[in-house]
C-alpha cells in the first residue's frame, strides 16, 4: 500500500477518500482552493496545499497545480474522486509522466469510454446491445433527419463528449430536429469544447440501471450487482437505490455479464460504472460507461458489505480485490441514497448557495451520512451544489423507505434550500413505493408530489421539525426534459 496519497477533489468525496486513507494507515493531502480554505476535509487531512483561487478552472481543474502539490508533497499517488479530472486522460497521462499512480484506469481506457459515441460503437462491435441509432456521429440535420425517420421519432440527439445531461435534445417531431441540432451542438461545444453529435431512439420511460465492477491487475474482474438511479431531474440523478426493484437474479447476472464485457474490452483497471437503460419488456441498452467512482457508490457498499474507495487504492497499489472469494456477491437487503443538493426544488431546482445557520443531522441503526458540511458552513456558488448525501440501508426494502422517512424528519438544514423535503415527498408517493419508478417519474409526478409537500407543510405548521418550505409555496418541482440547462455551475457526472 501507499504511504501517501493526494486527494484531487473536495466536498463530500474528499472527505470520502480522506476517511478511506486514514483507515488504512495512508497519509493523506488534500488540495484546496481559496474558497475552500476552511473544510472538513482540509481540517481531517493529514496535509493541505492551497493550489489556487475559487473558480476550478484555475484551481481543480489545473494539472500542474495538482501535479506540484502532489510531487512537492511526495505523494506516490493521485485519487481523483469524481468530476472535475477525474475521467481526464491527459490528467492520468501527467500522472504517470511524474511518477504518480493515478487511481483509475489507464489513459487509453478512459479515452474509448470518454468519448459516448466510440464507446457505443466498441459496444456494437463486441455484441453489448445498444439503443437503435446512428452509425456515429453526424455530419449535418439532413444525416439527422435520414436516421430519425429510420427509427422513429422521438429520438434524443446527444453530445459524443457528454455529461451531466450536457448537450443532449429530446426531438419529438421532424420539425423541430434541425432546431434542436443547432442547440445540441452549440450546448456541447460551449460545455466540452467538442461539438460532435450522435442520435439515437428515446426510450419511453425506461430505468436507468448500472452495474458497478471492480477490476485489479491479478485478472480478476467482478460486478457488484446494480443501482437503480431512474428518480432524476433534467436527466440528472436525484435518489438512487440498490438492488432495483425491476431486476431479477437472472437479469442482474445478464447485465453484470454485459457490463464485464464492455471491461474486459477496454482492459479496466479499476472501480468502474456500466451504465444501461432497461425498457418495460426488459430489455437493456448500453449507455455508457463512467470511468472513477460514482456519486452513489455507497448503496452498493451497503448492500455488498464492501469499501469501493479502498478497492480503488489496493487495485491501484498492485493489490487484488479483497473480496474475491465472496464473489459473485448477492445484494443483501436494500439501500437508498438521497442527494442533498443546495438547491430550491420548489424553483426548478435552482442552486441555493449559502450559510448553513442551523445543522441536525440524522443517526441510528442503518444510517450513512457522507457529507463536508457543518453548522456555520458557507456553500460556496462556485461548486457542485451537492452538500451532503443521506444513505440507509434496511434488511427489505420497506425498512429502508421507512428508514428514509425517519432520517429525512430528524434532518434539519436552516440558512439555505435543499432538495431534503423533496425526497420526503417521493416517500410518500404510492408508485414509487410500489416501485414503479422511471427517467420521467419527476414531471409525471408533479401533481401528487405537490399534493405530498401541501400535506407536509400543513404537518409542520402544526408543530413538527424540519425544514419544509414556507406552506402554501409548493409550486412545479420538476422542469423540462434534455434541456441541459441547469444553472449548477460544476456539475460532476454522478
Ligand atoms: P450524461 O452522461 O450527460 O449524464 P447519459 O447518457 O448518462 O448522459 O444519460 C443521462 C440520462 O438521460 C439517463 O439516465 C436517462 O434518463 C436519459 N437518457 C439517455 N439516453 C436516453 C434514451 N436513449 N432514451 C431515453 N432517455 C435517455
């Protein structure tokens, strides 16, 4: 094992890797910008480098600033968390040009996953079934339009270099597809500096499912069952839960052997993400495939009785994966995780930056909180707006829904707007109960999640806690699909 290593990212996942490192006796250093001088993961590292000012393109985002904080501090290794460089592959390339392990898989690997549409295509050679579309990306909306009648409207054009729901356009009739082209292609050149677009069908309703694999340099490749991620505002993920309840043992070993393969392809090293979308009779389409650490990884270290960032580190130490004898791994009970978000889900989702007054936060049997806040905490505009994610477990999965219930009412979260009252809701509402969830669940729920948060407010202006909105003040919690236009500054690709 290493005897040093340096944390690429901040927030929650710094604080993540920070407690990973500790546990296994390795010295940690955390980069920090100017706006992130007095965090927890600054305070519970062993070493901080500040390595520039607030906007992270000249702080997390600079590879010689990370690069000289890492070789001046001797680190022998680099994890880079999720977002900012973490799926860069000149990044991992500079890494190793200094003699620094990259936690990651190799550059090459990260390249074919990188770019959406070479991995579909790589997909395609190697028989992972994909959604029906074009043969790569398109030249011009005249190409758009020959494959669009092809397969049938509606169909979703989408950004090769895509993330965080980027540059991607939900067509649902012949003519608005050049419209919608132009604003693609101008969405992802302005977000990746790569204006290439593909096209393929949009699914009606499916789920999003992934599979989380691990794989170490002793040959050993293993899939840890999958997660569930369909609750999601403008195609970004909101509440994720493992194992899904549209997954059967047989489908999950099918998609584990799926997501093994696109691996293998690539020759993984590493933690890594397949994701797929599954349709109403069952069968799954090959998304894409995310290189580092999930946002959700801990439902599947929840169910799976594993450590993923400690995997990370041993795979990239040379060590094999420890659990190897266990495999395959059964999911054992149920886990859910709610994304905190500094964010008005009564305003469309609208970042809430900000103080945080007054902090509660939840306990007890079968509650996870990973989380860089604290009571007196600013948020600061320039990130993520992800503050802290709330995870329980439960042995069935109505203990875990009622585990959620009772841990999103003993949090409170004064001075800034979360999406916290906004999961309360979605426990309340029968089809997710019922499972019944899919991609579009938010804007086909907004009448009875609206009807949930009245019933809330009035519960809470009769006395009880929380941090429910003012009562009466529950308009729209959703917003257009595929518009890509959140205003979050920084979003990771969770
Ligand atoms: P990004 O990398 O920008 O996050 P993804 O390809 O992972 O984009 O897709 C994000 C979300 O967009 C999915 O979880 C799903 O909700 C929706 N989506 C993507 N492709 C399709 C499709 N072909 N049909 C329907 N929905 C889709």
């Amino acid at each position: 094992m290493f005897d040093k290593v340096l944390v690429a990212n901040r927030g929650e996942v710094a604080v993540r890797i920070v407690r990973a490192l500790r546990e296994l006796g390795v010295k940690s250093v955390v980069v920090y910008s100017d706006a992130d001088r007095d965090t927890l993961a600054v305070r519970l590292a062993d070493e901080s480098v500040c390595i520039g000012p607030a906007p992270a393109a000249q702080s997390y985002l600079s590879i010689p600033a990370i690069i000289g904080a890492a070789t001046s501090r001797k680190a022998q290794a680099v994890h880079p968390g999720y977002g900012f460089l973490a799926e860069n592959a000149t990044f991992a390339r500079a890494c190793a040009d200094n003699a620094l392990v990259f936690v990651g898989p190799s550059p090459e690997a990260i390249e074919m996953m990188g770019d959406k549409n070479v991995a579909r295509e790589t997909m395609k050679r190697i028989g992972v079934p994909t959604v029906p579309g074009s043969d790569g990306t398109l030249a011009n909306h005249i190409e758009a339009a020959f494959f669009a009648e092809q397969i049938g409207y509606p169909v979703l054009i989408k950004a090769s270099a895509g993330g965080g729901g980027k540059g991607m356009r939900v067509v649902e009739e012949a003519s608005k597809l050049e419209s919608a082209f132009i604003a693609a292609k101008t969405e992802a050149n302005a977000a990746f500096a790569n204006d290439e677009v593909y096209l393929e069908k949009y699914l009606a309703r499916p789920r999003h499912i992934e599979i989380q694999v691990l794989a170490d340099s002793h040959g050993n490749a293993l899939h840890l069952c999958e997660r569930d991620c369909s609750i999601q505002r403008r195609h970004q993920k909101l509440l994720e839960e493992a194992p899904s309840c549209a997954v059967s043992a047989d489908l999950r070993e099918r998609m584990g052997e799926a997501a093994l393969k696109a691996a293998r392809e690539v020759s993984y090293l590493g933690a890594g993400t397949v994701e797929f979308l599954l349709d109403a009779t069952g069968d799954f389409y090959f998304m894409e495939m995310n290189t580092r650490v999930q946002v959700e990884h801990p439902v599947t270290e929840l169910i799976t009785g594993t450590d993923l960032i400690k995997e990370q580190l041993r795979i990239a130490a040379g060590e094999p994966i420890s659990f190897v004898k266990r495999a395959p791994l059964e999911p054992n009970g149920h886990a859910i995780e709610f994304r905190i978000n500094a964010e008005d889900p009564y305003r469309d989702f609208w970042p809430s930056p900000g103080t945080i007054t007054e902090l509660a936060l939840p306990g007890g049997p079968g509650v996870r909180i990973d989380t860089h806040i604290f009571a007196g905490y600013t948020v600061p505009p320039n990130y993520d707006s992800l503050i802290a994610k709330l995870i329980v477990w439960g042995s069935t999965r109505e203990e875990a829904l009622a585990r959620g219930r009772r841990a999103l009412d003993e949090l409170t979260i004064e001075g800034i707007k979360t999406t916290a009252p906004f999961h309360r809701t979605v426990l309340d509402e029968k089809d997710f109960i019922a499972g019944a969830a899919h991609t579009d669940y938010v804007l086909t729920h907004e009448d009875a999640l609206i009807e949930k948060q009245n019933a809330q407010d009035e519960k809470n202006v009769q006395g009880a806690p929380g941090n429910s909105p003012v009562p009466g003040n529950s308009p729209v919690p959703g917003s257009s699909p595929a518009q890509g236009n959140s205003p979050v500054p920084e979003k990771p690709k969770g």
